[in-house]
C-alpha cells in the first residue's frame, strides 16, 4: 500500500505517467490493409518475361507466330529460383501470357499455349514448375497476364472478359498461393475493347482475397507512372482513385501520390535490367551497371516505393550468366552500402507523446520497425538530435514512418553541426515507408532531424546512417 503512495506522489512529483499507458496516436486514413503492409515490407523482387517473344526476338509479337516456336532447350525454374533468391529478393513474378495471348500454361481458355509446343512434347508447364521453385526457395510467386490479347479470337468483344477471368480463375486456383496480380495497361488503341475491370478485380479477390492486385489504377498498388524505376521524391501511398481507369494512366499524378487521396495504393516501381523486356541475345553486354541499379533501388525503395526488377530468362529457359552476375554484385554493393549502421550514440527530441517510455525517442534507433517514436496528438513538427559523441562521416540517412498508423510527414530537414551552428544539407518532403537520402559526404558529432510539418502527430520508426561508397 505504503510502496503504491510512494510511487503515485513520485509520479505526480515528477510529471510521469507510470500508471496509465499512454494510448497510441489514432490512425490518419487511410490506412494499408494488413496485405498491403506485408506487400510493402518485401521492398525487392523479380518480374521474369519469358515467352513467345524470347523465340521471336520481338518486345509485343502480334501473336501470329506457331506455338511451336515456343521451344526451351534447358528450362530449369530452380536455376531462376536460385538465382532469385540468392540475388536477395523476395519473390517472382511471372508473365504467363504476354500481349501476343501465349500461354505458358495449359489453358482450357485457349490453343496458343504450351500444349501445342513440341517443348516436354506439349505436356510442360512453366507455372507449375516455378510455382513450385519458389516454394523449395522460400519465394512469393506473383503472375503477370496482360489483359490485351493480339491472339485470342474472342478478343475486342465482350465475351473476351469471360476468358480472360477464366485465365485468373485457372491460374489463382491450380498454383498456390499468388501474392501479387500484375494487369498491364499496355494496349494497341486499335482493337481496343471496354474491359470489365471490376469483374476482373471481384475474380481475383475472390478466389485469392490476400493477393495484391497491381494496374494503372490500382486496386491494391498503382505504376509508378514510368519504367525507369524512379519515384518521384515527394511520393504519397495515397490516392484519389476516383474515375481512374486501367490504361489511361496519368502518369505524374501516379509518380507522386497525393497527399489527401483517400484510398491506400502505394506504388511499385518496374524496371528492367536490360534496355528490352524480353531477353534479347544483341543486349547481352547492356545489363545495366550497379551504380544505376544503386540509383534505381534509392529512386523507388529509397522513396516509398517497391522494386520490381525484370530479367528476361532466355532461350534456353534460363536466367542468363549476365544478369545474375550482375544481380550479385548489386546485392554486394547494398550489402556493403548499408552494413555499419553509424546511428548509435545519444538520441534527444523535443516531444515524446505522453512522456511514456513506449513511444521514446530510442525506438528509431532499436532495429524494430514495430516499434515508434510518436509525439503528442497537436504536435506535426519536433526535432531529433544525435550526438555521435565523435566525428562520424556519412552520406546517406534512413528514416520509416509507421505507416500501418497512415502516412504524415510533409516535409523534413536533416542538419548538421559545422562548429559553430547547425546547417541545413537536405530539404525534403515525404517519408513513407521507407526513405533513403544520399549526399556528399559530411563529417560530424551531431546531426538534427527537423520534422517541419506533418497531416498529424508524428509515428517515425526508424533512423539509419551510413557512410556508403556505392
Ligand atoms: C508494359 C508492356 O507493354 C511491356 O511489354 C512490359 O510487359 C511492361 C512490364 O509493361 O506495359
């Protein structure tokens, strides 16, 4: 009893609240749906084109060559799978048919399909076989199939909706468990038919609720609005999704959100490590180098985004001796890049909501995006300083919002003490998941974090520094 009073009169004496838990800052809407933020936290994977195209050396075939044409001489899905997972990404994603309607499946909606290939004498399946890759290699496994179909008969009519559900419902029931469903914009403007895009989301929810459905329009993430793989540096998870539309996407708006957009729909950003898509034998020497996969991965997961990185498997079905060189130095360089985490030392702020240890300003430095930093509920702007308590050279400085609570900050600076002051060496805007700043190099014992404005009180889980050569 006596133990009680002490501690009750200690907490009044000095202001701290160790009886009532502090409650955590209501969520600002809107927020991702549980799949959304297990889809954000994957950050890296892989698109494979392979296809009709592969054999035909085109980008979009016409859909006219014979199936027959479609002939692997060493398919291996585990080779892909290996060099997948090695290379540090979390999954693939496969396209089971291009625009030329080729099916890499044996589809009843169809004859242009692997069936009447002579390659396993019509009898293989590429889904099946990567599908189960990707399990024995602890990957997600994703599908690509373009709504256009320059093959189909049916297609520019309105039956054509029917088969291409028919597609997703054959290929989200036969495979496991899909993560994401890519549906491309991409279309000739020619035979351009009125899709059912609404149909087409019901099937693929329906049959997969957790899948992540991906288009110019979302449902579930949007195009980044361009294929080079770069966010733009303001770039909200929301949006206004109202009257949008599959193929006509308006690409700036998608490039960067916005801010008062009502609905979740991050954005992924798709590159290729190549000029093509498809794997093409003359760009063998045109992998891009790991400086420019460096600044694609601080363009998109740098700035909130996920990276889709493309291979284009080859003619013999594998993924080629290039590109997987390639992907492993990059992975080395990232390794490298990010591996001395210089955020160490003492960590002060000007708020910390309800004075509770639960939401200390230590959280950022505690390697757990769970966990938060949060100010007050009228507090948008605080300043975090860290004292390295030594000279400490860096160039690059990480920061996570806890997004599952919506996304905040407006705008943000990071300062550093030159001597005399501090000086301000990045302006910037949002945050988001994840957000990766580069500059020149700089050298000193204490660096500010100004949060200078934000929709609400502030949830940051994390702070990284790192001084990194790539
Ligand atoms: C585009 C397509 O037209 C390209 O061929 C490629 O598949 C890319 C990922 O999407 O819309």
């Amino acid at each position: 009893m006596n133990k009680i009073f002490n501690l009750t009169l200690l907490a009044f004496l000095f202001g701290t609240n160790i009886f009532a838990k502090t409650p955590p800052p209501k969520p600002v809407l809107p927020i991702p749906t549980a799949s959304q933020l297990a889809w954000q936290k994957l950050e890296y994977y892989a698109f494979v084109h392979f296809g009709m195209n592969t054999f035909t050396d085109h980008e979009w075939g016409e859909g006219r060559a014979p199936a027959t044409d479609f002939f692997p001489t060493d398919f291996n899905a585990k080779q892909w799978a290996k060099s997948v997972k090695d290379a540090g990404m979390k999954g693939i994603i496969i396209t089971a048919k291009h625009h030329d309607g080729f099916c890499l499946w044996n589809s009843k909606t169809t004859e242009y399909s692997v069936k009447n290939s002579k390659w396993r004498d019509g009898k293989g399946d590429v889904l099946k076989d990567l599908s189960e890759a990707c399990k024995t290699y602890g990957l997600k496994f994703g599908i690509y199939i373009s709504p256009w179909d320059r093959n189909h008969p049916l297609y520019g009519t309105p039956k054509y909706n029917a088969v291409y559900k028919e597609q997703w419902r054959e290929l989200l029931t036969n495979y496991g468990e899909v993560f994401e469903a890519w549906l491309d914009g991409a279309n000739d403007g020619k035979r351009r038919m009125v899709y059912d895009f609404n149909g087409f989301w019901n099937t693929i929810r329906g049959i997969q609720p957790n899948a992540i459905m991906f288009s110019d329009a979302g449902p579930d993430i949007r195009w980044v609005g361009n294929e080079k793989g770069i966010a733009g540096e303001t770039n909200w998870s929301n949006r206004d999704n109202e009257g949008t539309f599959p193929g006509f996407a308006d690409e700036p708006a998608l490039n960067v959100g916005e801010e008062n957009g009502n609905s979740w729909i991050p954005a992924e950003c798709d590159v290729s490590i190549r000029p093509g898509w498809f794997y093409h034998k003359e760009e063998d020497a045109k992998v891009k180098s790991v400086q420019q996969l460096m600044n694609i991965y601080l363009g998109s997961v740098g700035r909130n985004c996920n990276l889709l990185l493309n291979i284009g498997a080859d003619r013999r079905g594998l993924i080629n001796e290039n590109d997987i060189a390639r992907l492993n130095e990059f992975k080395a360089a990232r390794e490298n890049a990010f591996k001395i985490n210089l955020a160490k030392g003492k960590i002060t702020t000007s708020n910390i909501r309800g004075n509770d240890k639960s939401f200390s300003v230590d959280k950022l430095l505690d390697n757990n995006f769970d966990t938060y930093w949060a100010t007050d509920d009228n507090v948008k702007s605080a300043e975090i300083t860290l004292d390295f308590g030594k000279e400490t050279e860096f160039n690059t400085l990480l920061l996570q919002e806890n997004i599952a609570l919506g996304q905040r900050v407006k705008k943000f600076s990071i300062q550093i003490w030159n001597g005399k002051e501090f000086e301000t060496i990045s302006q910037n805007t949002t945050i988001g998941y994840k957000r990766i700043l580069r500059f020149p190099k700089v050298k000193t014992d204490k660096v500010k974090v100004i949060i200078e404005d934000a929709k609400a009180c502030l949830t940051i889980s994390t702070l990284e520094i790192y001084n990194a050569e790539f």
